[in-house]
C-alpha cells in the first residue's frame, strides 16, 4: 500500500517587484527603490529527497547556493547559486526552497536572466502543489495580462480572493514571508503599527526588503543631503535602542548587521556605509547591477544586462549610490559620477536643422573628465554630419575651457545613441567646473543640404547663451 502524503507545512519567500511601472514586464526589475512589492511565494513542505546510492556522490545543496550569494569561504558567484536552484527545483517538482529562491532570482536577473514566462511556469506548479502564495501571484498574472479596457475575469478575482485569505491566515500563524506580502498588498489600508508589525516578523524571518521597510531611516542616512551617513546610521538605532517603543527597529536594524556581516549583498544595501559596489556585484552575475552600472556610463555593463533581461534599472537610485560611494571614498575621482538622463525618443518628423537634435547625458565621463552624451535625432531624414562643442563654466559663470570635435556618425530618425568624440587636444576638464554646456554649429541630414551657424561655437561664448542644449 502506497504510504499517504506528508501533509503541507506553511513556507515561503517574496517576490519583490514594483507595480509602478508602465508594463507588467517592466515590473521584474529594480531593487531598493521599488515603491510596492505585491507577490510572495508560499511553499509547502516536500518530502525528503531520498539518499543517494553509495556510489554516487550527493549533488549540491541550498547551503552551496547560499554560499555562493554570500561570497561565503568561496568567490560571490549569483550565477553558480542559480545554478543549484535551478537544479534542485527541477521545473518546480523538486525542492520548493530551491524553486522560491530561483524565482527570487528570475525576477532580479540575480544570476540568470529575468524570465517572466518562466516563473509564471513555476507559479503554476507550485500552485498545484498547494502553495497559497504561487496560486496568489498566478492569479495577479492573469488579472495583470488583462488589456485596461477589459474586466479582469471573475475566476482570477475569486482565485486572488481564496489566496489572500490563506496567506492572511498564515500571517496570523507568525508565518514571516506570509505577512510581508499582506503588507505589500494593502498598504493603503493598514494601520501603521500593524504594517509595522508584519514587517518586522517578515524581517525576523530573513526577507531583507522588509527589514529596510520597518529600519527605512537607517537607509534614509545615505541621502545626498546628509554630511555623516556613518554618525548617522549610529545615531538612529542607539535612538531605538533607547526607547522600548522602538526595540523592534533596533531588532530589524541588528537582524541588516548581522546578515550583512555575513555577505547578503541584499542586507548591506539598506546600510548605507555598508553598500557592496555595484561593480562587484555586476561581477558576480547580478546583472540588475550591471543594469545600474550602465546609468553611470559602463556600456558593457550595461549590455551585458541587456543580455539577460534588465532593462528597466532605476537609474536615479543607482545615481544616488554612485555619489554615495564617491563621499565614502574621496580621492579616487576628481568629479562626481555622473548618470543618464534616462530619456528615451519620442518621435521624428519634419524639424528645422537647429531644432532637430537633442542631447542627453549618456552616464560617465570620457578620459578627460567632460560628461559624455547622448544625441538624438528629432527629424525624419537621418543625421549625416554634425559638429559640436563643449564648454566648461565655473560658478560664477566665467568660461572655464572649451573644445570642439566633429564626430562621425549616422543617427537614424528618431534613434538615440552615444555622442562619441575623438579630439586629439581635447584639454582636461578644469577642477573648477561647476557646468558643462553643449551645442552644434554644423548640420546636415540625408537628402538635404549643410546648415551652419558658426555664432553657436565661438572660442568665448557667454554663459546661457540662447540655443545650448544640455537634455531635453
């Protein structure tokens, strides 16, 4: 007689994801700065694999591939702990530990690249296993992939229904993953001392996100407008620490310490001073890192992200960082890092010459220290020729330096790419430049004949003279 099926047991893990954004795609990347994370992932207990035969040794286990995050007695390698998740998951009929840390891995292209297709897949094995939260985000899919014209279908409300409750229940059991996604889903209508609460169970449990939910002041310390992040980070919790009131602050600020301490990369960034670089992280195949790296400027970092599905990086926090880092470590640059604007095209059609392009900071500085940009072709016949220039002015707003190139390129309508020039005497950019402003004096598009204006690129040319572009 076949022996009956252990019963299931309440686990989970969180899928953090912001629901800000345009697309439902877009929703699997970014990091900290994700407004709402709404998708947690409940698991129930699988039986015990069994012993492998004597002369076959063991396959790799959750401990390598938590080892492997870490860093921990071997190099941080995210793409060998997905690996073993990967492994171990087996398309959802293996471990569901392995198979929650796997889609927490997908859904950050931490490792492997982001695939919605393929944790949908996993939602839908996971479900049928009879993990309440797989069932949650499954149903969230359907409703997400809707058109906005169309109602959402009755079976997926009922389904967000059922499994809302079961999560709701496992919260009330002190299940940590479960209440950091009842939190997540009804923010606007949670008291704050319960969204508290919640949090800092789901803290306890080992969900960093929600530790830097419940601790956000400790994070706040990395503002731009703060002088000390370290006086500041200290200030904070022995302020929890000095009040009963707040020894769940202090709790879910020393839970961030300690797992810092031990390599989650994921702990430290909610410590400001504590941050791993993000291009040691990109090393290691978190190519949500590469993704941010290639707002400041990195373009194979930032290809490489592409690659594998990280195209939407929040580029003004990973520019909030970059100054960071440049505070924590003075010396290293003589400017700060500079990130993109991050604007994208947004039509061509018929424009006059001095109308027609555009520029935008690219991310990062060239080898003598002036920013690098962008150009952008407004109208509807491609840019043939183009000749720029470039000056530096100080605060007072005297001419600094300034240079001029005549790059080689062809910008199809409507196409944005890098602004790449290469002046032999191009001078360094002095110390003193508190702004760098670009302009064009030579144009032509296919078809069309040479405009030129020689009076936009003088040797002398006055601060906030009419016709500079520096984005748009």
């Amino acid at each position: 007689m076949a022996k009956p099926r252990q019963p299931c047991r309440d686990r989970g893990q969180k899928w953090a994801h912001s629901w800000g954004h345009s697309s439902p795609r877009a929703d699997y990347d970014g990091r900290v700065s994700r407004a709402l994370a709404v998708a947690v992932l409940l698991a129930c207990g699988s039986p015990p694999p069994a012993r492998p035969p004597a002369n076959r040794p063991a396959g790799p286990s959750l401990e390598q591939a938590k080892a492997a995050e870490r860093g921990a007695g071997v190099p941080r390698d995210y793409e060998r702990a997905a690996r073993i998740y990967d492994q171990l998951c087996d398309r959802g009929r293996g471990q569901i530990e392995a198979c929650l840390d796997l889609i927490d891995a997908m859904v950050d292209a931490r490792g492997v690249a982001s695939d919605l297709a393929g944790v949908r897949e996993l939602d839908r094995v996971l479900c049928r296993r009879g993990t309440a939260l797989a069932c949650l985000e499954g149903a969230m899919f359907d409703v997400m992939a809707q058109r906005s014209d169309q109602a959402a279908p009755p079976d997926a409300l009922a389904a967000i229904e059922r499994a809302t409750k079961e999560v709701a229940a496992a919260c009330e059991r002190g299940d940590g993953r479960a209440c950091e996604v009842s939190v997540m889903g009804g923010d606007s209508g949670t008291a704050e001392w319960d969204r508290r609460t919640k949090y800092s169970v789901a803290c306890q449990a080992g969900r960093m996100e929600a530790c830097g939910r419940v601790a956000i002041d400790l994070e706040m310390c990395g503002e731009p407008e703060v002088d000390d992040p370290a006086a500041c980070e200290q200030r904070t919790v022995a302020a929890w620490r000095a009040h009963d009131y707040d020894r769940d602050l202090a709790a879910d600020a020393q839970k961030l310490y300690d797992e810092c301490r031990a390599g989650n990369a994921l702990a430290c960034q909610h410590i400001p001073t504590q941050r791993i670089p993000m291009a040691a992280r990109c090393a290691a195949h978190d190519y949500g890192a590469c993704a941010e790296l290639g707002c400041l400027g990195d373009d194979a970092a930032r290809a490489l992200a592409l690659a594998h599905g990280a195209d939407q990086p929040n580029c003004f926090v990973a520019g909030k960082d970059a100054l960071l880092a440049w505070k924590l470590r003075p010396g290293q640059t003589r400017f700060e890092p500079l990130v993109t604007d991050g604007q994208r095209p947004g039509g061509a059609r018929p424009t006059p010459p001095w109308e027609a392009v555009r520029f935008q900071h690219h991310g990062g500085r060239d080898r003598a220290d002036w920013p690098r940009f962008d150009v952008y072709n407004m109208n509807d016949h491609a840019l043939a020729e183009l000749s720029v220039c470039l000056y530096a002015y100080d605060t007072a707003g005297n001419q600094l330096a300034w240079f001029a190139g005549t790059p080689r390129l062809a910008v199809a309508p409507n196409a944005l790419v890098p602004l790449a020039l290469d002046v032999p005497d191009e001078p360094r950019l002095p110390d003193a430049t508190a702004e760098v402003v670009i302009d064009y004096s030579h144009v032509r598009f296919d078809g069309g004949a040479a405009t030129d204006d020689a009076a936009r690129c003088p040797a002398h040319r006055p601060r906030g003279q009419a016709g500079a572009y520096t984005h748009w």
